[in-house]
C-alpha cells in the first residue's frame, strides 16, 4: 500500500517503488511512502493563493470554532487512530499522549479564540501615547502571514506533532503543509484522511507530504514559516538552507534536548518527595519507550544519596513490563523501528565510555506477546557518571530512547552548573519541599532552560508532568534544544503574524483596532448607549453625563455605609504629613457616583449585568466641593457563543433557551472634574443581549 499524499486539493499517490514502512512491533511491512514527482512549488503557492486567503478572512473566533469542531469530529473517531497507533510501538497510553493529546490542543486553541477580538487581525499590547496635546499616538497590530506554515516533524509523535502546530497556525489564519518523519507518517496520513473528509476546514488549509521533503525549501518565501523537530544536524542544514536565509523566513527549530531532574538536598527516603522522585523518572524513562523530546535524560543527586536512588530507581524499572503494546499487561512498547534502536546504541555507546550501566542490557530485553529482534524493543538502561565535570559525554550525547544517566552533586550550586552543562534544553525538574532551594534553582538555571516543574508532595497528585509540554506554556528551549519556541497560548499565535507598529490620530488608530482610544472622535447619535442592543452598538458610541457635585456629607455617609474609615476620608483627621490637604473621597465612592451618572435607569434596557472592571486608576483627589461628570464611551465588543441546547438523548439541538444570546461590552469611564482633568479611569464590562 502506498500512502497518499494530500496536496493541491487531491489525494495523490507519489512514483517509483518509495520507502517501506515497518510495523515496530512486527517488523512487517506496513506501507510505502514517497513524494516523487510531486511539485513543491505548486504545493506552497497553493496554500498561499487558495488556504491563506480563506484562512485569513476568518475571524479568530471563526477559526476557534473550526478548530472546536474538528477536534470533536476527530475525537469521536480516535479507536480508529489507536490501532494504527500501536504499529509505530506505542502503547495505550503512549497513543493516548498523541492522539488525545494532539485533540487536546486543537480544543485549547478552541477556546484561546475567547482571548482574541471577533477579527482577523488583532493589537498587541498597550496603546502608546506619542504627543501631549493627545491628537497623535501609537499601538500595534497583529495580522496573519501571507504565506504558508511548513512543519518538518519527527517520528515520535506523529498526530501530536501535527495538531500542535496546525491549531496555532490556523488559528492565527495561516494554512499548513506537514511533513511528518516518513518512518511514522502512515500514522498522520490516517488522521489527515479524516480531517479532509471532515471538510471542516476551509480547502487549502491543510496538505501532506508522505516522504521525502524533496526540494519544498528551494520555494519558501519571506511570508512563510517554517517549524522543525528533529536531529540538530538535520536543523542546521535546513536551516541554513539559502533560499530561508535570503528570504529570512522564520526558522523555528527544536532539536536534541539533555533535559535533567535534581534532587533536592531536602528529600530523603521516607518523605513523599523521594517516591514522586522515583516515580517521575520511571515514567519519563518508558512512556513512548523515552522517545520524548522532553524526556529526562540527566538526573542529577546528592552524593551521599546516589546509590540510595540509583537501587530504588533499579527497582521501580523492574516492575516495568516491556512488549507488545496490543497486550494489556505491557507499560513500555518498542521503539518507532529498527533503525532507530541502532541509533540508539550508538549513542549509548558513546556515554558508555565514561559511565557504566547499573540498570538494564544492552543486549538483551525480556518482552510479552512479541519477538524481541523483530521488534524494535530495548531495556530500559540506567547509566552512572560519578565524574560528571570530567565526563562530558553525557552532556553532549542524546540516546533518543529509554535511556537516562545518574549523577551525583555536591551542593546545589554544583547541581545548577551541572544542568547547565547540557547548554540549552526543553524542560528541567526540581523535586524538593523546600521553595527556598526551588527559587534558588529555577532563578539560577532558568537561562538554561524552557519551561521548569517544581515538583513536590502539594502538587505531585495534579501535576501534568516533567514531560508534558502543554498548549497554554511555551514548549522550545535555548542552545542545544534548537532555540526555537512553540505554543505558550497567545504567545504562539504570533510566530504566525506580521507585527506592525501603527501611528496616527486616536480617531485613525480606532478605527483600524475596532477599539476605542482615548481622545478619539466620539458619536453622541443622542441615544443612550445602555439602550442599544449588541448589534446596534458601535465602538465609540458616546454620552457626556450631567455634573455631580461631590460634598463632605456623601464622604461621611460612604465611609458609614461601607465601613471604610481609612483616616484620608475623615473630616477631623490632621493631614499633616499624609498625601492629601483635607477630606478627601474614596475612590470607590467616586466610582459609584459616576455609575449613578452613567446608568440610564429604572426601565429594563438590554444590559443584562454589570460584568467586572478591567482597569480603574484614580489620578487626582477628589476633595468635597469637587464637581464630577463622566465621558462614557463603548470601548470594545466581544461576541459571545450561545450554550447549546441537549435533547434528552444528548444531542445538540440549536440554542440553550436558557443562556439569552448576549456579548461583552466594554466602556471607557472617563471621570472629569470641574476644570476638565480626569480624576480616575475605567474600563468596565457588561453584558448585552442580542437582538430578540
Ligand atoms: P531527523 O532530523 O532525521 O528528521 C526530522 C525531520 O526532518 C523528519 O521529518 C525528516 O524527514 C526531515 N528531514 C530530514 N532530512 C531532511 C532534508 N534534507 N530536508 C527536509 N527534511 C528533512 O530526525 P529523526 O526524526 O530521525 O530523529 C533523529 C533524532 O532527532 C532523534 O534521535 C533525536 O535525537 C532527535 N529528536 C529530537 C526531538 C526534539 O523535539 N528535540 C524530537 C524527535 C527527535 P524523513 O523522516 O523523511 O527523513
């Protein structure tokens, strides 16, 4: 069977013979894959001129929803995906960190929409103020790349690897081509058959390659990214590559990663912290049989503790079964294939020359259900480096399988030094009841590292692991692990978007943001705000209220009533040495009055309810005799999905009745006094309802 590639719109089969692909468990032939013949410029100018476009003109809770709905599609789909899943070695929960995992990130960038305007293109970060006079400023926007998201993966996790960059890409409105390893792309292949045939997504948005990546970046353009995983050799080459580097397309690159786990010099055997020690580098030594960019290759222990933990990890890796992934009894499967457990040795080999093996063979693997030379199955192998600064291999060389060194360290200070010797990786964890060490760990060592756990008895229960890079954290690391950076929530989305600083009138900047800046041309249509319904509202929809005047009896009766007698909001209090000249009101009460001057009341208006404050600065006292009045503008609209209705069967049936279709709105409070400075700021939100 030949696996098909999805490009241009159609499903196609690659020339000539193609490389084989095996079953790891087996060591049967499973497929072929190749990309002969196929035209990689076509591919990329594709999803530029037909899956940009549509992606791009979706807005970022369009693009949330597609992705919600394809991760459901595919969800109920999974059994399908598992029993492919277990051919590349893995076993269930193995599969369930791909498959389920790479669902799982599409539902958090689902619901990452929430953080994003109903746009396109959106700002990043605060509005700057360029002129006194308030006429001229700046801002920054964020619009989606014109050209394609190029994913080189590896052949660990072949659905992961995919979903979790294509929810990130598409949701910042830019199309994909993956190219996942070829040993496990029958795995890919099987899942991108059910995402086209889903046609949740728009056409161009998605294309595979089954095979060699043929000459696909003698075509990259400057609008491009490109992301890659794998061999740091591999990383160099392609990103080196001329055509990236006349186009300075960006390179996002993860490579070999040493990942290391310390020992705190608080935890000793009998405390909770020594098993959640143990337990944590069993898990990151079998689970995908350690073939995890993350997983712990290095773990670093007090001296005088060393063979205390090297036996209890000895002893836990015991009780590891090791087999066919299809039988229940089996916690570690094989290797993704033969080739790679060569490698594997190879590498081990090397770190062999300086350490020795106090767990596991080499050689030789007891396994369930299956041959062990078929098969692409290792032992678990615990090495022992007790000359960790002379012996440098260990810090050098990745064995990308169940493979992890012991050493030791004399103070922490050592321990840090030691991590660093990795010089860059994806993750490090510190197992300690101690924050006083945690802090002075993660501060000295976190320039080394990507994402950093703490791990101890509070959260060990809960924790997701020092394996687990999760879509709202960044995922990359500095140096050796490739430098690049993925994921991290928002912070994601914007390796697929052109930042542009923006200049002009607050009125302009309003009007290309679709969010109201202070100082910019408000409509005052004479309508109250308050009575207009989500849709009839418009950014910058305004009312300038009547005046207040505020009096030292409103002071006194705020201070009675809310039972805040702080000594500045007192009419007898000597104010020598304090901030203010006299009696000065609270700043809640200044709040509350300027609600009671912009809340168009008494009768039921489609506000539903006041929804929080976002910002609320005050910037001048307001002493008694002070006359407020309010600037109240819409600020922002945020449109909210209705809950959807069951059915007594559970199926979903238009809107939830009770959940009133409805939006938030967010309103500039400008408070002014008498000689028309502000004296306080908000941005308050409510909720609106739709029209009927
Ligand atoms: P490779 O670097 O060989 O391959 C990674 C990806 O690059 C594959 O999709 C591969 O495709 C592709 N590739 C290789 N050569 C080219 C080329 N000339 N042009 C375009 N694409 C190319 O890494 P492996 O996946 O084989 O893994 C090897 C090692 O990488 C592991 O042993 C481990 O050390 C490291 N690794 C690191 C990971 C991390 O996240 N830090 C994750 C996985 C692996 P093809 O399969 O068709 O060759």
């Amino acid at each position: 069977m030949k696996l098909e590639n999805y490009i241009t719109g159609k499903w196609i089969t690659g020339d000539g013979d193609g490389q084989s692909l095996y079953d790891a468990v087996t060591g049967e032939e499973i497929a072929k894959a190749t990309t002969e013949g196929l035209d990689f410029g076509s591919i990329l100018d594709y999803g530029r001129s037909i899956g940009n476009p549509a992606l791009r003109r979706m807005s970022f809770h369009e693009r949330g929803r597609m992705l919600r709905a394809l991760a459901t599609y595919l969800n109920e789909r999974k059994e399908k995906f598992y029993q492919v899943s277990y051919k590349t070695g893995a076993t269930k929960t193995d599969s369930w960190i791909d498959i389920e995992g790479g669902f799982g990130n599409l539902f958090s960038n689902a619901s990452l929409r929430r953080k994003f305007p109903d746009l396109p293109y959106c700002t990043d970060g605060d509005p700057v103020s360029l002129s006194k006079g308030g006429n001229f400023m700046g801002h920054h926007i964020l619009v989606p790349k014109e050209g394609v998201a190029i994913h080189i993966n590896a052949f660990n996790f072949p659905v992961w690897g995919m979903l979790e960059k294509c929810a990130v890409n598409w949701l910042a409105g830019v199309p994909a081509v993956v190219k996942p390893a070829t040993i496990t792309s029958y795995l890919t292949e099987a899942v991108v058959q059910e995402i086209i045939a889903s046609g949740i997504l728009p056409e161009g948005a998605l294309q595979l390659i089954c095979g060699s990546a043929g000459d696909v970046l003698d075509h990259v353009s400057s609008q491009d990214v490109i992301t890659f995983t794998g061999s740091k050799s591999t990383g160099l080459k392609l990103r080196s590559h001329p055509k990236v580097l006349n186009e300075s397309v960006p390179f996002n690159m993860e490579a070999d990663s040493l990942n290391a786990i310390v020992l705190g010099e608080d935890v000793d055997p009998g405390i909770p912290e020594w098993d959640i020690f143990i337990k944590e580098i069993r898990k990151e030594m079998t689970v995908k049989a350690g073939q995890k960019c993350t997983a712990i290759r290095r773990i670093f222990v007090p001296e005088n503790k060393m063979e205390d933990v090297w036996k209890a990890i000895a002893l836990s890796l015991k009780q590891t079964t090791i087999g066919n992934p299809l039988n229940e009894k089996v916690r570690m499967g094989s290797l993704a294939g033969q080739i790679q457990r060569q490698e594997v040795k190879q590498q081990v080999q090397k770190i062999l020359a300086s350490s020795q093996i106090v767990y596991g063979s080499l050689d030789s693997v007891e396994v369930l259900d299956a041959d062990p030379d078929k098969g692409a199955f290792l032992s678990p192998l615990l090495l022992l480096n007790e000359k960790p600064f002379e012996s440098t291999a260990v810090h050098e060389v990745e064995a990308f399988g169940p493979v992890s060194t012991i050493m030791p360290y004399k103070d922490l200070s050592e321990a840090i030094e030691l991590s660093k010797k990795g010089k860059g990786s994806l993750c490090s964890t510190i197992v300690t009841a101690n924050d006083k060490i945690a802090k002075d760990y993660v501060v000295s060592a976190g320039t080394h590292h990507g994402r950093m756990l703490v791990l101890n008895a509070e959260c060990a229960k809960e924790s997701t692991g020092h394996g687990s890079p999760l879509p709202m954290l960044v995922h990359g690391g500095p140096g050796r692990a490739g430098g690049g950076e993925e994921m991290g929530g928002i912070r994601g989305v914007k390796h697929y978007m052109q930042r542009v600083a923006i200049q002009g009138s607050p009125t302009s900047i309003t009007a290309i943001t679709r969010i109201y800046q202070q100082n910019a041309k408000g409509n005052t249509d004479g309508k109250h705000p308050f009575k207009k319904y989500f849709e009839e509202l418009q950014i910058g929809d305004q009312i300038i209220t009547g005046k207040k005047l505020i009096t030292s009896e409103d002071i006194d009766r705020f201070a009675d009533l809310s039972g805040d007698h702080f000594y500045a909001h007192l009419r007898d209090t000597d104010f020598s040495n304090t901030m203010f000249d006299k009696q000065v009101a609270h700043g809640y009460f200044i709040m509350s009055a300027a609600a009671g001057l912009f809340v168009d009341s008494y009768e039921k208006n489609p506000v539903l309810l006041n929804y929080g404050i976002d910002e609320l600065r005050f910037t001048k006292p307001v002493y008694a005799g002070t006359e407020i009045h309010i600037r109240f503008t819409c600020k922002e609209k945020i449109p909210q999905d209705q809950k959807p209705a069951r059915t007594a069967e559970g199926v979903q049936s238009g809107g939830d009745e009770n959940d009133l279709p409805k939006g938030i709105v967010k309103w500039l409070v400008e408070i002014i006094d008498e000689t028309n400075e502000p004296v306080g700021i908000a941005t308050i939100l409510t909720m609106v309802k739709r029209k009927p």
